[in-house]
C-alpha cells in the first residue's frame, strides 16, 4: 500500500514544511527528526487534524484529500494514538476499547477485544475506571481501542515519550508484536533512535520541513552517517529468534552459526523474530577466537567495510555467518596493529552484558 | 404575609415561561457559537466575542432603546413582519423574549465557551479517529466531558433573566398576562406604594436567585474535583 504525500505549508514566518513524497506502507514506518522539524504536523496532514490548503494525500487507491476533496478523519480508518494519556475520562477502560470498535461495521472488524486485550496484556484492566490506571496501562489501553477499530493505518505521535524509561521498557515489546500481529501498517513519530532501531522496517528522515530521505532501517544503519546514529555512536540490529534461558538464566539467540547469549528475562521467547542491539564501541575484534576470556559471544564475521577514521576511531562493518551486519568501533592502530582489511575472516566478542534487549 | 393573587399568579406564569423559553433558546443558540468561540481561528471572534458581552456593560435602558426601535412598528423588524401580515414585536411576550435572548447571551456563551476550551481538542480528535462523526462527537464526548459547563450556563441564564427589569420595561411595558414580568409587578407595587405586595415578590426573588446561585457555585466546585 503506497502512501503518497504532497504539501507546502508555511507558518509563523520561519516554519516551513514541504513534502512531495510516496513510499510503501508495510510493517513500521518511523517518522524521525529533532523536535519541531514537522514530524507531527506530517502525521496530523497524513490523519486529515490538520487541514493544509492545496495538500494531496493518497492511501492506496483512495484518495484522501485531493483539490476541494477532503476525507474527514472518522472516514479514513485510521487508528491514532497520542503522546500523553488520551482516554475518555468519563468512560470505563472497556467502554474506552469499544467505542470505536462498536462503530466500526461489523464485516470489517477483523480485531476483537479478546485477543487485542490478551496481546497487550489489558484483560484485567476492562472494568477499572481511566484514573485508577498508571501510564504505561494508560498507553496500552490507548494502544488497544485504536487497534480495535480494525485500523487500515495505525498513526502513533510519539507514543512513548511521555513515559519514563521502566515503562518504555515494559511498553516495547507490546508495541512489537502489535505491529507483528495485526498486519495493520504503522506511522510511529519519534525523536529517539532507540525507539526507532528497535521497532521500524522504514525510517522517513525529516528536517526543518523537508524529507531528507526515506530509506529502510537495515539502509540507514549501514550507513556510516546515519542520523540514528547519536552520542552513544553507532548501532548495530540484530533479528532472530530468542530462545528459552537455560539453568543461568542465559538465552540463546539466533541460529546457531551466528548464536549470541543474552541475559534477560521478561520478554517471552517465540518463533517471532526479536530484535537486539549492539552498540558499536561494545564490539571487539580478534583475529583468533580466545579461550579463557570472560566475553561470552564470540562469532564468526568478515571484514565487509571500513569507514575512514574520525578522531582516530573506525567503525568496521562486519557480516555474520548468517548474513547480518555487525559494526565495530575500534581505534585507528588497532586497524593497522590487526592488519585489518576488507573480507578479512575474524571474530567478534560482545560482552554478553552490554547486549541491550 | 400577604397572599399571592391573580396578578401575583399571571406575572410568575409569565416570567417562568419567559425564563424557560429562553434557557431553552439560548442554549441552543450559544453551543455553536461557543464552539465557534472557543476552537475557531477566524479574526472575527473578538468582535463577536465583543457584541456578546455588550449586555454585561450597557444599561439595559439602552439595550431596550434600540430593541424598541427595530423591534417597533415604524423599525427594520417590526415594519418588516407587519407588511408580512404579523405583529410587530413591541410590547408583546415574543418581543420580550427576544430581548431575554440578547441580554442573557453571555451568561450562557461565555461558560460554554469556558467549558469548550479547557476540553481542548484531544477528547475529539479521539473521538474522530475512532470513526465518530460530529453529531455522536457532540453527544458521546463533548456534552459529558462539558456539562457542568451546560449547568452553569442554563441556570445563569434562568436566574438571570428572572432578574430581567430595565428592558422589559423599555420594550414590552407592563401588560398584565403579556409583558407583566415579576420585577415589573414589584415595581408596580412599589408605585402604588403596596409595599406589602412588593416585599412578599421581593423576598421570593431573593430567595430564588441566592438558591440558584448556591447551587450553580457547589456544582461547579463538585465538578470540577471530579474532573480528571
């Protein structure tokens, strides 16, 4: 499903935003940019909250709004979820979930409250009232009736953010394997790279009102530029399947040619693939794979690229056995102490610790 | 006490029917407007919001001055509905209650408008998004997450146009059954120096105007620890 997107806005003398673009809408589109660059002024234009004179927005085949013609939000089956808590006070949590369910015809529900309350672990919340929940319920519950109207399009505005960092941990997941399960595509706004890392399939990168480029999350962090990376430099993403924790409570993770070992519990193993990431400057590089050492993931890569240095740092891509890149920080001198060089066969420790789940 | 009589009886029919018709208009009236005046962006909201409120400042001398003379049989209004076969609109029971509607307009619009704003534009844009159209928006989620606002708002303008004296005075005079309103009556009384008769009214719109606003004051305050 393409989403085509076409607008010039300008306000308040020194804001403009411009945007003629379309992309594919599948799995999680994330929105990022620095606050006040437009993202949500796009996503509120994409939802039909902001009505920009002379904007054409298309979803598919239907054409949104176009010239005079102008498809009014309940019409655009569209499911929106907020930053701040956005319940109807004055209704129950279960009456909050059914409110757009009961007015969503009956041949197109395809969600219903069972499994949308089981998958976001609400069920034991339908009765209480909206004050007697804590954010991260509030979210879910947010997360839940938008679901419920069997969206065509899921919008979320920074669904996080006003959340602290325990509850965005809890949040996370749910958020996943939503996306995963409902087969409804999603437009997430954010400012936080993690956030975006973890979750998107395609990164819409905008700045000062422009799309700078639109490219998938595997592109982005390949690219020794990549606006993701922040002051913590750069992320690997790692897809595979987390297994059950052995006796240590250790989980295995990925296939076997490429099994790392991540300590954590909470999140549920699957055949759903998880997402992990390695920060580059937690990866070390060894020519031989050393025995007696506390580093616990050692895996097998070859040299794919090495970025020129900066502050006599290098990043190095690295491919695993099992076809996903892996970068590296290390010095200058190590590069050339290594004798380091594209399609070079080594190995790659990752402290099983610094793994961030 | 003195007893009410068949005077006393007709002048409360008629300021009860007065004051109901009225809230029921003006409510009807000022929720758009409100809305308006509280979510639009046009420039023309301060002067409407102006021509609102010019009740609470003029003399309701003035206010009936010129409703006397559009209103009346040589004004823009009046002459229009007596060539159109009806009866101009001074000193009649329609004629004063067009005058209530004006003069009340801001005891129900400005706590609407109130109302409207602190609501903010989240609970509807929800209620869009789950597919909500304006009228089940207006009935679902606006009037429940307002009605305190809509509380105030009706028994203000009840309680106000009760209190209603200068602009009956000016454009509806004082027939019995017609434009006789209680505060006229009183003021009837007190000219023939019934004093007995003025008390007894007296008293009773002292007593309905404190209940109401007691009321309207709690109301507020309970809704407003209810409100989340």
């Amino acid at each position: 499903m393409m989403l085509r997107i076409q607008a010039h806005l300008r306000y308040g003398g020194d804001f403009e935003l411009r945007v003629d673009h379309e992309w594919p809408l599948e799995g999680v589109t994330g929105l990022f940019g620095r606050s006040g660059c437009g993202k949500t002024t796009l996503l509120r234009l994409i939802a039909g909250l902001e009505r920009i004179r002379g904007a054409a927005v298309s979803f598919g085949d239907q054409q949104w709004q176009q010239g005079r013609q102008f498809v009014p939000l309940h019409r655009r089956g569209i499911g929106l979820v907020f930053q701040e808590h956005s319940l109807l006070p004055h209704l129950s949590v279960q009456d909050n979930l059914l409110y757009g369910y009961k007015r969503t015809p009956a041949r197109l529900r395809r969600l219903h409250l069972p499994e949308v309350s089981a998958m976001l672990g609400i069920e034991e919340l339908l009765g209480r009232r909206i004050d007697q929940l804590s954010g991260g319920q509030r979210q879910r519950v947010s997360l839940g009736r938008a679901l419920l109207i069997s969206p065509q399009l899921l919008l979320l505005d920074e669904p996080m953010a006003a959340l602290d960092t325990q509850t965005r941990r809890e949040i996370m997941p749910f958020l996943g394997r939503m996306a995963a399960e409902s087969g409804v595509p999603i437009i997430m706004v954010s400012h936080s790279p993690d956030e975006i890392e973890r979750l998107a399939d395609r990164i819409v990168f905008l700045q000062d009102g422009l799309i700078q480029r639109i490219e998938t999350l595997h592109e982005s962090l390949a690219r020794p530029d990549s606006p993701l990376f922040d002051d913590a430099g750069a992320v690997s993403v790692l897809e595979g399947a987390l297994g059950e924790a052995g006796e240590d409570g250790v989980r295995p993770f990925g296939p076997p040619e490429a099994r790392l070992w991540i300590p954590r519990a909470g999140q549920a193993s699957g055949s759903r693939p998880t997402r992990i990431l390695i920060r580059a400057r937690d990866v070390s590089l060894s020519l031989v794979d050393p025995h007696h050492i506390s580093i616990q993931n050692h895996l097998p890569v070859t040299i794919e690229r090495i970025d020129p240095p900066a502050d006599s740092r290098c990043v190095v891509a690295c491919r695993t056995a099992d076809g996903q890149l892996v970068l590296a920080e290390v010095t200058s001198r190590a590069v050339s102490q290594l004798g380091l060089e594209t399609g070079k066969s080594l190995y790659m420790l990752i402290k099983s610790v610094a793994l961030l789940g | 006490m003195y007893a009410l009589g068949p005077a006393e009886w007709q002048a409360i029919d008629v300021t009860l029917r007065l004051c109901l018709y009225t809230t029921i208009i003006l409510l009807l009236l000022a929720t758009p407007l409100a809305w308006w005046l509280a979510k639009g962006r046009s420039r023309g909201r301060n002067v409407v919001q102006a021509i609102v409120s010019l009740p609470l400042v003029l003399p309701p001398t003035v206010l009936g001055f010129y409703l006397l003379v559009v209103m009346g049989p040589r004004g823009i209004v009046g002459k229009t509905l007596q060539d159109l076969g009806f009866h101009h609109l001074a000193f009649s029971f329609e004629g004063i209650l067009m005058a209530s509607i004006l003069y009340s307009m801001p005891f129900a619009v400005q706590p609407l408008t109130e109302a409207f704003s602190n609501l903010g534009r989240r609970p509807v844009e929800v209620a869009s998004s789950l597919g909500a159209g304006a009228l089940d928006r207006f009935r679902t989620v606006i009037f429940p997450l307002t009605r305190s606002g809509f509380v105030v708002a009706a028994t203000l303008t009840f309680a106000h146009t009760m209190g209603e004296f200068g602009v009956i005075l000016m454009l509806g005079g004082s027939i019995p059954g017609e434009t006789k309103v209680l505060s006229v009556l009183i003021y009837d009384h007190v000219e023939a120096m019934n004093y007995e008769a003025a008390h007894s009214l007296s008293l009773l719109l002292l007593i309905f105007a404190f209940t109401t606003l007691f009321v309207v004051y709690s109301l507020t305050r309970r809704f407003q620890v209810v409100r989340v």
